[in-house]
C-alpha cells in the first residue's frame, strides 16, 4: 500500500516530486537538487503533500500556500480551477504535462474516490525499467539516467 502522504494536493503524486525523491533516495540526486535549486542539502525535506511539517520544502510551494490561505485541501475545491483561471495551477499543470501527466485527470480520480488504484499505478509508473527503483518524473531529472543503476531514461 502507497501512503496517503502521497497524494499531491494539486494532484502531482508526489512520489515521483524531484524535491520528494532526492529527500528520500539521497545520493548524487539529492546534491544535484541541491545545486539546481540553490537550496543547502539540509533543507530540502518533505514527506509527502499529506505530511508537510514547517521543516518541509514543500510547505513553501506556491499552491499549498493557496490552498492552507483559503482552507481547502485540493485545487479542484477552488472555483479558479474550474474557471481555469488559476495562473499557478495552469503554470503547474502544463510543466507536468511535458511529461505526460494530467494533473486535472489526478484530480479527477481523487475527487472520484479512486486514491488507492491512482497511487498504486503511480507507484508502479514512476520507476527506473532497468533496477526498478523510484524516480521522479524527467522534468525533474538533472542528467537523463537513473541515479540508482545509471540506466538510460531516454
């Protein structure tokens, strides 16, 4: 069973997050992160969108920010996501969609109650071919090979 800290609030799985993955997997990736975001290693945390705590990096995105001001716990409870004029959803939504991922299709299925399935085929998605390990979605990738087995990702 995936956990329920998974399950992104804009609708990303926040298991293949960069910022997720180089907090759990550490290494190379966890440095290149680093850099790339000009964040000091022992800052860059996060437990999961459902498990933020201050200490988190991802207590300060932009969306879960918008979403704690206005008490709701999912971009689709705001009536800007339906008239899609919420500029840090559809900013958000189209980076991710680069990689063949549909927040608003997400957000449909969470909503719809089919969180368990969704987090399981996530899971199941978001791994290296070769070694089977997690990976983060490409868009996070700061070289196009996997940091576990350094198999090609192309």
């Amino acid at each position: 069973m995936v956990s329920q800290a998974l399950v992104g609030r804009c609708g990303i799985y926040c298991g293949s997050c960069g910022l997720y993955r180089a907090y759990k997997d550490g290494g190379e990736y966890l440095r290149q992160i680093s850099k790339k975001w000009e964040m000091p290693i022992e800052k860059i945390r996060c437990e999961g969108c459902h498990a933020l705590t201050p200490d988190c990096a991802g207590s300060q995105c932009r969306i879960v920010k918008c979403l704690n001001a206005k008490s709701l716990e999912y971009c689709f409870e705001c009536p800007e996501y339906e008239k899609r004029s919420c500029e840090k959803f559809e900013e958000l939504a189209k980076r991710w969609g680069t990689d063949n991922v549909s927040l608003r299709t997400n957000l449909d299925r969470i909503r719809a109650g089919e969180v368990e399935a969704w987090l399981s085929e996530c899971s199941e998605r978001f791994r290296c071919p070769k070694c089977g390990k997690p990976l983060p979605v490409s868009g996070w990738n700061v070289v196009k090979k996997c940091y576990h087995c350094e198999a090609s990702l192309s």
